[in-house]
C-alpha cells in the first residue's frame, strides 16, 4: 500500500483554502497547506504600506510583496499573495449578496436551494471572520453619502460590514472572537492601509483565524511552494511537485497526498490545472475549463481633489457603500503611499461604449485639454488626495482563459485571456462614469478613469470568478456541487474560480461560505480504515 505524506493537500491559503484546512484538520485528516508566498509579519507589511517594491508580488524581478498585478490582453487583475492569500491585501469588505445572486443561482438548475443551504454558514463564517458594521465616518464618506444623494439613491447608502477589529485604536485586547483560543487583538489604526497589508494586528486576514485555529490543530503551513504538477500515482494518491517561486537552488521533494484541494485562486487555480490536463497528468479534465470567468462586473474611477493639503486617508480602504440601481454596486477606496505609483495610469473622464472611439476621444482629451488630462499623473501626495470608486454589477459579462506558448511570453506557456461567447466583460461602465462626476462636484475634484480601460479596452477586476464552476455534468462545469472535480472525486476546487455566477459586491464573505458548506460535506477521518486508493486514470 503506497504510503501519504498527508491525507489533504491544499494548494493556496486564501479564502477557500484557509477554511478548508481548519475543517480538516478539525475531522482528523493530515493537511498540508502549500503556500507560493511568503509568511509576513508585522514589519514585511509596515514596509508594504510604505514602498512599492515591498508591496509588489513580481518573482521575475525578485520582489516578494503580497500584491500580484497580472496583465492579459483583455484583462488586468489585482489578487493577494502570501500566508493568507487575498485576505492579506482585500479591504476587510465582508458582504452577503442581493437576492439576484441566489435567483442567478437557481436558474442553473442544480438541485439546491443555495439560500436555504448557505444561510447557516454564512452565519459560520461571520463569526469566524469577526464581521461587524464599520463605525468609522470621515471626509471621504461624506464625499460618498452627497454622491449618493445627488444620484437619488441615498436610502441605500451606509458603512460596509467588515472583518476588522475596532477597538480602541492601538489598545491591545486579549483574543475577542475564541474564547481565548485566538490570538490577542489591537484596535484598529485608521490609517487607509488595509489592501496594503495592516500592520497593526487589527485586520482579520486569515493568518488571524482560521489558518491560526488549523495550525494549532496540527495542519502543517510550507510557504514558498509553489505547485507545478499534480499526479496520480500508482496505489492511490497524488504525487505533487513543487519549486521555490524565487531560488532556483531551492529543491522540495514531491509531497505525496491521499487528495487535494485546489484552492489558489482564480488565476493559480486555472493555470495549474491547465498544466496538469495538458502535461497528461489529469487528461479528464473537463473541457469547459476556463470558458466562462466572470470579473463580478466591475471597473474602478476616481477623483483627484484639488485641494493639496488634503488627507483623506483616516479610515479602513473601505467604510461606505450606496447602491445608484438595483444591479449597480459603489464603494469608495482609500490608499497607503506604497500605491502611490497607480497615479501614473489615471487619465481624463471619458463616455463610449465603443472601445476605438472612447481610445480616439481619451487621445483628443489629452490634446485639448492637457493640464486637466493629466492632473491625476502630476499630482503630488496622490494618494491622500484620491478617491476611487470600485463599482461592481451583477449583470452578467464574460471572458475565457486558455493556455499555452504565446509570443509575448518567449513562447513559454501561460494563460491567456480570450472574448468568450455572449458579451464580454465590461472596460466601461456607464454608471461609474456618472458617479465619478458627481462625486468630484462635491470633492472639489478632477474626475478620471483608468488608462487600460479608457484606452487599452482592459477590464479591471480585483474579484475574478469562474472558470471551474459548478455544474450538473462535466459538459457544461468542471466541478460538481460538493466541489468535486468531474472524473476526479478525490480532487476539490475550493476558491473563486468554483462560483458559477457574478455576486455583484465584493466576494470574499461568499467564498468562504461556499468552502464552509464543501468542508461541511466531508465525513471525518474514518481511523479504523486504511487509506482510500485514489481514482484510475480515465
């Protein structure tokens, strides 16, 4: 019988996959979590606040931030890396989606009631992640709340739900969530950093709760892995391979596990399953991989004040919302100086659903009006004096992901962005736009949109979803609804790229609620069998 380092693997150590080690660990398995990033501590992030080498996740150039900005011809996306994946820099944004979400969900006709089922554990999942209603209110939220007026929608304007400890700011307080089983807590600093990292121990990023509560349990945490091939074996089991993403000379050992969980976002979750479909590794892969990601619909705006001495930044990255309609979703940012650098890629406000003559008109602004154009570019202290607006929408647009050689990257293989069928995922929303303008009325401000939209026809998207979604068969998903990788039931896919519609706000709450309810269905370690062999190759 074939000897298992470990019964779980777990690949990634965000959302999906810090969930699904405590509940393992807590049903008696052998977990491992195998982690690309590195551990952070307290002074790694102080210096993500400040620099932006130290924020920046970029192994080719040999910085080892926890912010990972991917480009692709028709998308840039922002994601998380490091002991805690995206909880490391997500703004503590903890929300539970309108009810089209639910009603989106029951058209695909799977046999659940998701409202039903998930409703216990989005209670879990609160009460694990520390939600409660952002009580700070400053300029910036203001600035929002007179936005929302003045788009009649005020009613709908409030503070976020957020996984962030308050307290008395700086004030250290024994463990507030476990009963003493946690780590003690600082009060929340408002200093605007938290996508950079908080430094403070007040954010609740996954390193606090979940991946804590699993270590104490014995599940084991191996940072700089970063996974490049998952094998059957012979007997039962995976063999999987990884390299340190940094040092070559750095050798691992393959890790042998009974099964695997596949939990590394959307982009690392796709890209190694790729490989390992195209390698021959898992040849039954379904086809529909990567044919349908979704970017939860979503674009970003801001404004400039042009009041120089200003600092908005007192506050969380987040603290007010207001819905303009009922699928249109606007929060407002704050920033750290280590994002300073964003301000070279704000260019002048522009309106047009087609992509050559809103390039055509962004260049003509440039001409005609150079001084204003370019005001987000020259202006100093940019980010205590910008606000940007995340807007999200329910309405469903669509991208694919392939892989393979591509001439941009030498000819190595990598995944790749391309228009999937039906209308893809917006570069321009008219909405934001409106808000934008609005909003730099009350702000006294310069309004402007993001060059890679603007121009390149880029969709912006911090929250990508898709692209291993859940299904009735493996024509139309990659997973079925316990999670289970079609042809695989051994393999598990726990993360964004698992949910098969856009959730319109911020979606971290409801990955987590998904890998609750995936971790609820598997039975404890059964101690009185020998390990189960693993599944014949199809």
């Amino acid at each position: 019988m074939t000897e298992h380092n470990f019964d779980f693997a777990i690949i990634g150590s965000g959302f999906g996959g810090s969930v699904s080690a405590l509940r393992l660990a807590e049903k008696g398995y052998r977990v491992a979590v195998l982690e690309q990033g590195r551990r952070m501590t307290d002074t790694d992030l102080e210096q993500a606040n400040q620099s932006p080498r130290h924020l920046i996740w970029a192994p080719v150039l040999g910085f080892r931030g926890i912010l990972s900005v991917d480009l692709f011809r028709h998308l840039m996306a922002i994601r998380g890396v490091g002991v805690g994946g995206g909880s490391l820099v997500y703004a503590a944004v903890l929300l539970e989606p309108e009810e089209d979400f639910y009603t989106d969900l029951a058209r695909r006709d799977l046999g659940i009631n998701w409202k039903k089922e998930l409703k216990p554990h989005y209670a879990t999942a609160k009460r694990m992640l520390g939600v409660e209603s952002n009580p700070l209110f400053g300029t910036m939220d203001e600035y929002l709340r007179k936005t929302a007026a003045s788009l009649q929608a005020e009613s709908t304007f409030g503070p976020v739900e957020q996984g962030i400890y308050f307290g008395k700011p700086g004030v250290e307080h024994p463990d507030p969530y476990f009963g003493g089983k946690g780590l003690p807590r600082r009060g929340c600093e408002p200093c605007g950093a938290c996508i950079a990292g908080c430094a403070y121990n007040a954010k609740n990023s996954l390193d606090k709760n979940y991946l804590y509560l699993a270590e104490k349990l014995g599940a084991e945490v191996l940072p700089d892995r970063k996974v490049i091939l998952v094998n059957p074996v012979e007997g039962g089991g995976y063999l999987i391979t990884m390299k340190h993403p940094l040092n070559r000379r750095q050798q691992y050992s393959p890790l042998r596990a009974t099964q695997v969980v596949f939990a590394g976002g959307l982009l690392g979750t796709l890209e190694l399953l790729f490989r390992c479909k195209r390698a021959g590794a898992l040849p039954g892969i379904s086809d529909t991989l990567g044919r349908i990601v979704r970017t939860n619909s979503e674009t970003f705006v801001g404004v400039v004040s042009r009041d120089r001495s200003i600092d908005m930044t007192e506050g969380a990255t987040i603290s007010s919302r207001f819905f303009p309609n009922r699928y249109t979703h606007i929060t407002q940012n704050r920033f750290p100086p280590s994002y300073n650098f964003f301000h070279l890629i704000g260019g002048p406000l522009v309106d047009d659903d087609r992509p050559t003559i809103r390039t055509l008109k962004t260049l003509g602004s440039f001409l005609a009006h150079p001084l204003r154009s370019t005001y987000s570019m020259r202006a100093t202290g940019w980010h205590r004096r910008v606000i940007v607006l995340t807007v999200m929408q329910l309405l469903d647009n669509q991208l694919s992901f392939a892989y393979g050689p591509r001439w941009y990257s030498l000819f190595r293989k990598r995944l790749y962005s391309v228009v999937a069928h039906g209308k893809r995922a917006p570069s321009y929303i008219p909405e934001a736009n409106e808000a934008a303008r609005h909003l730099a009325q009350h702000a006294d401000g310069v309004p402007g949109n993001v060059l890679l939209d603007s121009i390149g026809n880029l969709s912006l998207s911090g929250h990508l979803l898709g692209g291993c979604q859940i299904a009735s068969s493996p024509n139309d998903g990659v997973i079925d609804t316990n999670h289970r990788v079609f042809n695989y039931p051994s393999l598990y896919v726990v993360d964004g790229s698992a949910i098969p519609v856009n959730v319109g706000i911020n979606p971290s709450l409801t990955i987590t609620v998904m890998a609750e309810r995936c971790m609820s269905l598997i039975p404890p370690k059964d101690f009185s069998q020998p390990t189960p062999a693993g599944e014949q190759l199809p």
